[in-house]
C-alpha cells in the first residue's frame, strides 16, 4: 500500500525572503497599513498594541537580533529543502492556503483538492506602486521570467477527493485554476523554495482566512487523519510526503500559542491541537489551520527535529513566529 512517510511544516512569510535590512521596513508596514489584530483575534490599532507590548521586547528589536534570526530561517529552508530531496518522493501534498489568489467572495471552498495535470506558476504581476522592498519579498513565491507549469499527481488527488467523500468531507474539486495568478503562495513558496528536484504535488487549499467557513481545527485534525487513510487505501507502494505551507502566528507574534502548536506536534496530542480557540486563529495565524491538518496526518510519524525563531520587526510585538518541523 501507499504510504505517508514523511512530514514537512514550514512557515511561508515574505520576511524569509527579505534581508536583516528590510525588518524595519515590513515594521513600517505593519504600524501605517497593516490592519492587526491582538493575541485574541481582536482588532487593535498598532499604537494601542505598542501600548500593551513587553517592554522586554525592546532586546529583540535590534540589528544584530535580525541579522542572526534571518540567517537561522534560511538554513531552516535550506534543510527542509534537503529532507525533501533526500526522502525521493513519488508525490508531495501541499496543505496550504488561499488569500483570494484564485478563489475569493464569489466562491470560496472550505476545502478544494486540484487535479489539473499540472499547475501553473507565473510571474509577478504586482502593482507598480508596491514598494521594491515588499517585491523582493514575494519573489519568493514566484518564477522569475516565463510562466512554468508543474507536475502533479492527478490520480493520487483524485483518489482523496473519493475517499474523503466517502468518509463524510464535501470536497471542492478543480481542474484548472480560473484566475491568470497561478497558483497560490502557500504552493509557490514550496516549488521556489523547497524543490531541488521537482516531484508531483497534491495542492489542497484550506479556507484558513476568511469567514464564516473556515474549518474548524478538530475538523483539520480529523482531515489529516482522512488523508493518511485515503493514502493508505491506495493501490501499489508509492512515497508520499505532506506539507504544511505557512504560519505560525502573525503578524502579531504569540510565542505561547506557537510552542502550544509545536508540542502538539510533537507529542501527538490530537486534543491540545483540536482545542485551539478558534479566535487565535485569524488573519496570518489561520495559517496553523494547515499544520494541524498535516499533524493528524502524522500521528504514525515521529517528529525528528522542530525548531522556531520568533522573528519580531517592531517594539509593538508584530512580525512572524517561524516554524519549521519534520515528521518521519
């Protein structure tokens, strides 16, 4: 039979692609445009959350703190990148997310498997007035010059799509992507960044962001544990591994709940990561939706290394708590 044997989770920001230099710049982002949220998913100003902040934060905000936690991210990638490689894989799911890249308010999926033959990345196509800074920040999701389209296992995504039918989840289906983007960040992040040979993906996108149907974590949980199944059930001894695109918490960080989700990880405990108040989970942080999800998947799995750089950029607490985990 098919088999999960490898796990992957990866934080996805545009911070990993920008220079110790540039935190100062995304900081200036969060405090003039950036609409925030607190720890308990409460809309706050950044004046109010520079208020409340740690003053102990004053000894991250520092040059040489970013200069070393920008380094560390990088060979994190760079490890992952080899793990993959290494493991030689027939297919790699990519859970991943959304953010009104190709599905937004006329028809947004809780859950949608794609099973083109292949799927398209493009280049960036942004508005001239974005700052050069945030440019190269999203580079990081995009091919450079010409559009490349890249393989997936259409008969592995259409196999879940039937198996978690039958097991009780109405999935969203596509065959083609409806919008010129190509395909989304969480998904681009993994063929720029973490593909040295290119294999098949699954793509599954969750609604991670945007309400009222975001799935529930206990139902993410519960997904990944249908996955595994499905995998399970499938004809001949193919490798596959599973990936979480994105997170942890921002672009408030929240050390706590971070560390919660990586020893939930890491101790199997389906009920810590089922139980995560669904009020922490909004704007940058919904992303752990898709950690939890790949977590249930790899409850047969141990986890072999974890590591998380708390990548604050302002005295007001903001940034992105990097986190980067395998499963064997």
């Amino acid at each position: 039979m098919a088999e999960i044997v490898l796990g992957i989770g990866t934080s996805h920001s545009p911070l990993l692609n920008s220079p110790a230099d540039d935190y100062a710049k995304h900081a200036e982002n969060d405090a003039t445009k950036r609409k925030l949220l607190d720890k308990n998913g409460r809309p706050i100003s950044y004046a109010d959350l520079l208020a409340q902040a740690d003053p102990a934060l004053v000894s991250q905000i520092k040059p040489e703190i970013f200069v070393e936690r920008a380094a560390r991210c990088t060979a994190n990638i760079e490890r992952l990148a080899g793990v993959i490689a290494e493991a030689k894989l027939d297919t790699l799911i990519v859970v991943g997310d959304d953010q009104n890249e190709q599905y937004s308010d006329d028809n947004m999926p809780a859950v949608l498997i794609y099973s083109g033959t292949t799927i398209p990345n493009n280049p960036m196509h942004d508005d001239d007035e974005m700052p050069e800074f945030f440019r190269k920040a999203r580079s990081q999701y995009h091919v450079q010059d010409a559009s490349r389209d890249y393989p997936v296992d259409s008969a592995l995504a259409l196999h879940l799509v039937g198996a978690l039918m039958d097991n009780g989840f109405d999935i969203s289906h596509a065959k083609r992507l409806g919008k010129p983007h190509g395909e989304g960040h969480a998904f681009g992040f993994v063929h720029q960044r973490l593909m040295k040979d290119v294999i098949p993906i699954v793509p599954l996108a969750l609604n991670t962001y945007f309400p009222p149907n975001q799935p529930r974590p206990v139902r993410c949980y519960e997904l990944g544990q249908s996955i595994r199944d499905a995998v399970q059930a499938m004809p001949g001894d193919a490798k596959i591994g599973i990936l979480a695109s994105g997170g942890l918490s921002h672009f408030t960080v929240d050390e706590e709940l971070d560390r919660r989700i990586l020893d939930g990880c890491r101790n199997r405990d389906a009920r810590s990561l089922s139980t995560i108040p669904v009020q922490k989970l909004n704007s940058g942080s919904s992303e752990i939706r898709n950690w939890i999800a790949v977590a249930g998947a790899c409850e047969q799995l141990a986890t072999e290394w974890q590591d998380y750089v708390p990548c604050y950029r302002s005295l007001a607490g903001t940034g992105c708590g990097m986190g980067f985990a395998v499963w064997t």
